[in-house]
C-alpha cells in the first residue's frame, strides 16, 4: 500500500450538492435560492449585526459605564506566592526578568507585590510597585525591596 493508492471507504465520502445544474438535477430554476429579494442575488452578503431593517440587539441595549484611559494594569503578586516560588525554584532575587523567565508575567506586564500571606525567606524584590504591608514582611524576614 502507498499513498497513491489510499482512497476513503465506501459510503464514508458524499458528492456535494450540484446546485443549479438544470431542472433535471431538482435544483435548477431558482437554484435554491427562493423567488427575488436581495438574498436571491448575486453578490449578496448580509451586514455584520444586520436584523432585516429592525434596531438590531447591539444598538438596543444600552451603554453602561466606562473605561479609564489612563488606569495602570498590574499582575498582583501576594508575598505568601513569594514564598511558594523560592521554595519550589530556589530564588531569591524578585525582579521582572527572573519572573517572566519562569512564566509567571508577560513580557509587557506590571508587577505589583501586594501584603497577603506570610514570608520567612530572605528575598530581594526590584518591581514597579510594592504595598506598604509588602515592604513591612520583606524586611522583618530580612529582604531587601527596591521600587522602579
């Protein structure tokens, strides 16, 4: 056997539909298409949203809020997941490189280390931002925090 000779069982392919191919196929005339209007056309596609002419659903509802341009996204990292990571990886230096290199963070993403959790280890952490309660447990373990 080679790939030239492989061929689907039997019954497992089915010919498409020949669609207006002359009365005799049973989808000629109209080609399945039904009798006028636009969808009966050729060239015809259908806005994206479009509801025959009816308000459509995204312009009922109504808006809700909004979206501060200027907020600052950042990945939370409780000091107890400090704790957890230099007892599974072995580290002791926090900095943006080590924790994306590890798959912690994105390559574009804000650190923030926030005061949940308790820590024993002596780490260093180098982030863009650090809680006040964060920086109280760091040091009493006997880490250094530096903020950028």
């Amino acid at each position: 056997m080679e790939l030239h000779n492989l061929t689907p069982s039997k019954g497992s392919v089915k010919s498409g539909k020949r669609i207006a191919r002359g009365q005799g196929s049973g989808r000629g005339g109209t080609a399945t298409r039904g009798h006028k209007g636009a969808k009966s056309r050729s060239g015809y596609s259908s806005k994206r949203g479009f509801e025959g002419g009816q308000m459509p659903l995204q312009m009922r509802l109504p808006k809700r809020g909004f979206k501060n341009i200027n907020r600052i996204n950042y990945v939370a990292l409780n000091v107890s997941r400090i704790q957890e990571i230099s007892e599974k990886f072995g580290l002791t230096e926090f900095n943006k490189e080590t924790l994306y290199k590890h798959g912690f963070i994105g390559k574009t993403d804000l650190v923030k280390v926030l005061g949940n959790g308790d820590i024993s280890v002596k780490v260093s952490v180098d982030v863009d931002a650090v809680s006040k309660s964060a920086i109280e447990k760091i040091e009493s373990a006997g880490g250094s925090v530096k903020k950028d």
